[in-house]
C-alpha cells in the first residue's frame, strides 16, 4: 500500500526479518537431462551481452526473415526487438512442428467429468482446425490483420485454436478469462474496439455445467450500452453437434463454428508473414485505478522470450508431457499453456475444471494417467489441496521430474510440502515471479543450475537484472535485510508494448516512478517498475512480499481495489466504499468492503448482499467479498484520503498504529469492536 500521509513508511520500505532457508540441491537426474545445465548461460546472458544475447532465444524459432536490430532502444520506454524480422506465430506453435510430431498431441483436453473421455489434438488436427477457423474468422467474420477478436472462453480446445488461428492472421486476440462477468467482457470488447465474440455453449466446473452462450448475450446488451453493436457471436459447442445451453441462438448474429468449420473443412490458408513488432494480443489486467488496462504484446519478442523461457526455465522438451493447471484466460495460461510449449513442440495438457473434482486426489490420477511429468501451478492450489488431502498424492504412480509455482508468493512450509508430498522429493522446483506485463518470467532459479530456497524466487533469469530501489530511488544492497520496490533494470523481449490506447499511462504506470532523465534515449536511465515489494538476500536470491499498489491477488487472481469499489458503489445508499485484502490460509488474500451510507439509509444484511452480489455481477464470482462491513464512516486523512491501510490491519487483526493526526480518529475503534464482535458472531 502506499504511503497515505506525508512522512509515513510505506509498507516496501519497513524491515523484513525472516528465517533464511536452507538451499536445496537439484537431483542429479533432473541435471543429466536438462536443456540448460550450462552455467556459462549466466555469463552469456550478462550486461556487457545485453541486448544481443537474446538472440539465442530468437533463434528457437522460425524466421521468414532474419531481423537486422536485435533492440531498437531510440524511444524510451517504447522498445522495439528483433526490428525487420518477420515471422508468423501460429506457423511457429503449429505447422513447424508437423514434419517431426504430425501424429504427437499438441493438446490433451481433460473434461471435468471424470467418465467423460479425454481428447487428443494431435499437430495434425491443431494444423487442420486452426487453418479452418482462421478461414471463419476472415471469411465468415471478416477479420484481418490488426483487428481486434474478443474471446469470452473456458478451458477447452476451441481456445487456443482459436487464439492460433487468429496468430495466424494477425487478427489481435483478446481472450476474457472465463469465469469473468458479461459486464467485465463488455468493457474489454469497448476499449479494443472489438466487434466479435468468441464464446461457448457451457462447461463443467465444481460438477456443474455452466451456461456461456447466456453470458455471452449479456455481453452483447451490456456492450450496446457501451456503443459497441457486436455483428457476430461464434458460438463453439463444448461438443460438436450437442449444444448445451438454454440460451437461444439469435438468427442472423449467432453461429455454431462446429457448422462454420463444416463449410470449409480441408481447406488451408497460409500464415501472414508479421513484423516482429505486429501486436500479438491483448491481455486486460487491474491496476491502481478503476479500468482495466489492455496490455499489448508484440509478435517476435514475446514468443521468443516465451519459447527461451520455456525451454530452459520449465526445462520442456517434446518427449515430455507437461501440464500447467492454470486458466489459458490469464498470462500465465497464454504464455506457458499455450504459446511456449507449443512453440517447443511439447504436449500441453488442459484440464476443464477444478482441482478438487471430484475429490482431492484428482490432479494425480491425470498425472499418472497421462504420465505428466511437469507440473507448473499456483500456490492457491497446492495450498487446497495440502489442507483437503495432505496424503493423497502418495497414493498414486507418478513421477514429475520438474514442478513450478506462480502468481503469488509461496510461503516456506507449503513449499516444502510441495517439494516431499507432490513432488515425492524427486522433482526441482521453480518459483517463477513475473507478471501479466512481462510476457515471461523475471525471476526464478535455472532449475539443473542453482539450488532451491522455499519461499524464493531466485536470481533474474538470463538476461533480467532486477533491483531494488527505495522510495527515493536510492539502490536497496542485498543481504541488507531491508525491503524496497523491485525493478528491472533493463528492457527484455517479453515486456509489452504498451497499453492498448494509453501509451501515456503506461509510462506513467511503469517508469515515470524511477525514470532518471525523460529525455534520455540510454535504456539504463529507464527501470521499470514493477509494483512489487521485495527482498533481496545476500546470495541474490529475491524474496516477493507481494504487491505494494492497489491490487489484490485473490487465489492467484488480480483484482484493483477501484475496481471493487466502484462495484460496490454500484448499491442503492452506498455512499463510499474501500475496499481491502484480509489474509486468508487458502487464498492468499480475500477482499473486504467497508462502506459508508447515503442519508436515509441504514445498514441491513439485505444491503451488505446486494454489496455482495453486485460485485459478482460487475466482476465476476471470484471478486466476491468475503465481508461487507458497513460502518458509519470510514477514517480519513484530513485531506480526505481514506485509510486503507487501518481498515486492512483491523481486518487482519493486527495493530492499526497511531491514528491521532486522522480527521476522524475516534471511528477507527468503534470500526475495530464492530469487526470483531462481527467474526466473534460467524466463528460461533
Ligand atoms: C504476484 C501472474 C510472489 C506479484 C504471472 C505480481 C508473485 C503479480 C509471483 C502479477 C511469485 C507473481 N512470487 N508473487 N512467484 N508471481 N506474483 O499479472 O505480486 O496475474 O506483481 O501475473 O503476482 O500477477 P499477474
């Protein structure tokens, strides 16, 4: 959190003592195999190597022609790589890898239901439906390079066929996580200027089936409102033929890509040829202010930095079969589902539902199932499933030679379980920080060349040199013990672009906080800001304390606090909300409402419901808070700032500190007695 009065410690600047780790070395199986157990990659990849070492991950790919700039670093922050290279993103994922694994899966689609039968989407078929349905998205729904598509889908193969066949044509993707409402889609479709939908008829999560085509309706009304008239919806059945949503389909905008494919089955088109520099997609997350920001992701840079990334961090090499149980509708699912192990060739597998379907040894059995042998996901998920079955994995035959853990920080002793339970002590593990901006991963151990350490993420992987500054830009040493922001020094293939249609919010947002001379065209006078607290120990290895702006992560998912606040706003009589993380054993962090009410309102449960539910129905069910506390006032500044930062440590119940210079001191306890006596109430 910010400082919200002048002279107060940020939360990045206090002192941070913890119990240092012991290092844990990799098994020497896992070393005698890897892609990169070259310690010489460290050296390769240095400062005085920068920026040509990343040809060597340019190089993992297919060029139609070879770049004559490897960074082009003239116009600050607005970086250009791999500047005259053309290459095409989906021949890359896709028809590169026929001549070699034609009949290997690409895709191996685990259906929630455990009798349903998996699918198997061999090169071939990914190379013959993605060619079918980059002909619908040009011919039916006459696309073309540069346009934006919205995609509001589940995990299921239609969307990384959809989002390849799009690549294939330069059509920008914009895939909506799922489980986001038609209200969050609309906003998305209204900012990229995008006028057709991609969606569903339904899908199975938590043993229920869920209806998308219904959302997809709203999204189309909600999006009118916004002045976007949607001309076509492309409705994927979950299954060819059986359409399972109650929601009709409307004559004339509605239509079944499983009859669209049909038309103009067998037929090919050939990969545009794109700049390096051509944007890729777009990928909305939160920020520190109301509206979602599209990060934009360019072409060469991002699949080489993925493909790198892929190839040396996750260690994937095409014989394996990797699963990352993360949701393709976030970063981590685009870059490391998706267009990473596809560029390598690799076996990716999806699963459509949640980890503890039916039950808590689930993930296992498809791991052993379908002999997974590297497994990468949140530590929202290990956390649930060490509490519901801390045994279950012991049960089954598997054997993964490589596990990852992303999104949030992971404390010391989940790690450990993770390392002994899951990972049966054979598998190393990477804890990769990094962020939807990033396009790859910034820090994290090269697993066959430096030793673990629970709860860290590592050095900068190759070719990223992190630091951390304080508030006033000073350099943080490691091994001082102290925290401060993290930063990149440098730019890196993967960064994005910019934000869609924002250029000057994203340098605001990212380098204006420690950018050294505005003017200045040398990239050393531009580190980017990442919004992270962190730790550096004198062994380099850095330690994430998690975000410092006005974002929440919620089982792994990024939440603004605006965001929810002007959700909450949206209730009859609410007059002021704020809106804050409460740690929580699961998830991390839950969201919690404080509000205030208009005149001639009074608190009721009926009002902290509606709260609730119209959250859910502006975000989406994974924004709901976890409490609405209504209250009379909420303490503030005497400039008017509320306190976020109290209202978060009465949550937590810890100590709110000193809050005599506030405009409104005396409301601070009477809030804290009304929280407590409240989660007296629901713990008894
Ligand atoms: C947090 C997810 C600690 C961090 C890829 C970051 C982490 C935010 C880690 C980005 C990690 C991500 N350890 N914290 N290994 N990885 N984070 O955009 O606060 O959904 O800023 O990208 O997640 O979340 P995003």
């Amino acid at each position: 959190m910010q400082s919200e009065t002048p002279g107060e410690i940020s939360e990045a600047q206090i002192a941070v003592h913890w119990k240092e780790e012991q290092f844990i070395d990799p098994p020497a199986r896992f070393i005698a195999q890897a892609n990169m157990a070259d310690q010489g990659i460290y050296e390769r990849f240095s400062e005085k190597n920068f920026p040509e070492c990343f040809r060597e991950y340019a190089d993992l790919l297919s060029w139609d022609r070879y770049w004559h700039t490897t960074l082009d670093s003239s116009n600050p922050p607005f970086w250009k790589w791999f500047v005259g290279g053309k290459l095409n993103v989906s021949y890359n994922c896709v028809d590169r890898n026929l001549p070699k694994y034609r009949n290997k899966a690409a895709i191996i689609w685990v259906p929630e239901p455990e009798e349903e039968q998996d699918v198997i989407v061999t090169y071939q078929e990914l190379y013959n439906k993605v060619n079918e349905f980059a002909i619908a998205l040009s011919e039916f729904a006459g696309l073309k390079k540069g346009d934006r598509v919205t995609f509001h889908l589940p995990m299921i193969p239609a969307l990384p066929i959809s989002m390849l066949a799009a690549a294939r044509l330069g059509i920008i993707h914009n895939q909506v996580f799922g489980g986001f409402s038609a209200k969050a889609c609309a906003e998305r479709m209204e900012d990229s200027k995008s006028h057709v939908l991609v969606t569903c008829d339904g899908y199975y999560r938590n043993g229920q089936l869920l209806d998308k085509k219904a959302d997809a309706d709203a999204t189309v009304e909600e999006a009118e409102k916004h002045g976007i008239i949607v001309k076509k919806v492309l409705v994927w059945r979950r299954l060819p033929g059986k359409y399972i949503s109650k929601s009709k389909m409307v004559e004339g905008r509605d239509h079944f890509v499983d009859e669209l494919l049909d038309k103009v089955r067998g037929r090919k088109v050939s990969p545009l040829s794109m700049d390096a520099e051509d944007p890729l997609f777009l990928m909305y997350t939160s920020g520190s202010t109301g509206r979602p920001k599209g990060c934009q992701h360019r072409t060469g840079g991002y699949l080489a930095y993925v493909a790198g990334t892929s190839k040396f961090v996750l260690d994937i090499h095409p014989e394996d079969t990797y699963w990352c149980y993360a949701d393709i509708g976030w970063i981590t699912g685009h870059s490391y589902i998706v267009y990473g192990p596809l560029s390598l060739g690799a076996t990716s597998v999806m699963y459509e539902g949640v980890p503890m379907f039916p039950d808590p040894g689930r993930p296992w059995r498809i791991a052993e199932r379908l002999g997974v042998n590297i497994f990468h996901t949140a530590p929202t998920t290990i956390r649930m499933l060490r509490k519901a079955g801390p045994k279950e994995a012991e049960k089954y035959g598997y054997h993964f030679k490589s596990m990852t853990t992303v999104g949030e920080p992971i404390e010391p002793e989940v790690w450990k379980w993770y390392y002994e339970v899951i990972g049966k002590g054979e598998a190393v593990i990477t804890d990769t920080y990094w962020q939807t901006e990033n396009g790859g991963f910034l820090c994290s151990t090269l697993p066959a060349i430096l030793p673990m350490k629970p709860g860290s993420a590592g050095p900068g992987v190759p070719g990223i040199y992190p630091v951390i500054y304080d508030e006033d830009g000073k350099e943080v040493k490691a091994g001082l013990g102290k925290a401060g922001n993290i930063c990149i020094r440098n730019p890196w293939p993967g960064i994005m672009q910019t934000i869609w249609g924002s250029p000057e919010r994203f340098v605001r947002q990212y380098y204006s906080k420690y950018c050294r001379d505005e003017k200045s065209k040398d990239w050393r006078d531009w580190p980017y800001f990442a919004g992270d607290g962190a730790v550096q120990a004198f062994d380099g290895y850095f330690r994430i304390l998690g975000r410092i702006d006005d974002v929440i992560k919620v089982a792994g998912h990024r939440l603004g606090t605006k965001e929810l606040e002007n959700a909450a706003l949206t209730t009859e009589g609410i007059s002021e909300a704020a809106a804050i993380a409460q740690n929580d054993e699961m998830r991390g962090h839950v969201p919690i409402i404080y509000a205030s009410l208009k005149p001639g309102y009074s608190p009721s449960k009926e009002l902290e419901q509606q709260v609730i539910s119209n959250i859910a129905k502006e975000l989406g069910p994974i924004a709901k808070p976890h409490a609405v506390y209504i209250v009379q006032d909420l303490p503030k500044t005497r400039s008017g700032k509320i306190m976020r930062r109290v209202l978060a440590a009465i949550a937590n119940s810890e100590e709110y500190g000193d809050v005599t210079t506030l405009a409104n001191p005396d409301i601070v306890e009477t809030i804290r007695k009304m929280v407590q006596e409240k989660s007296q109430g629901s713990n008894t």
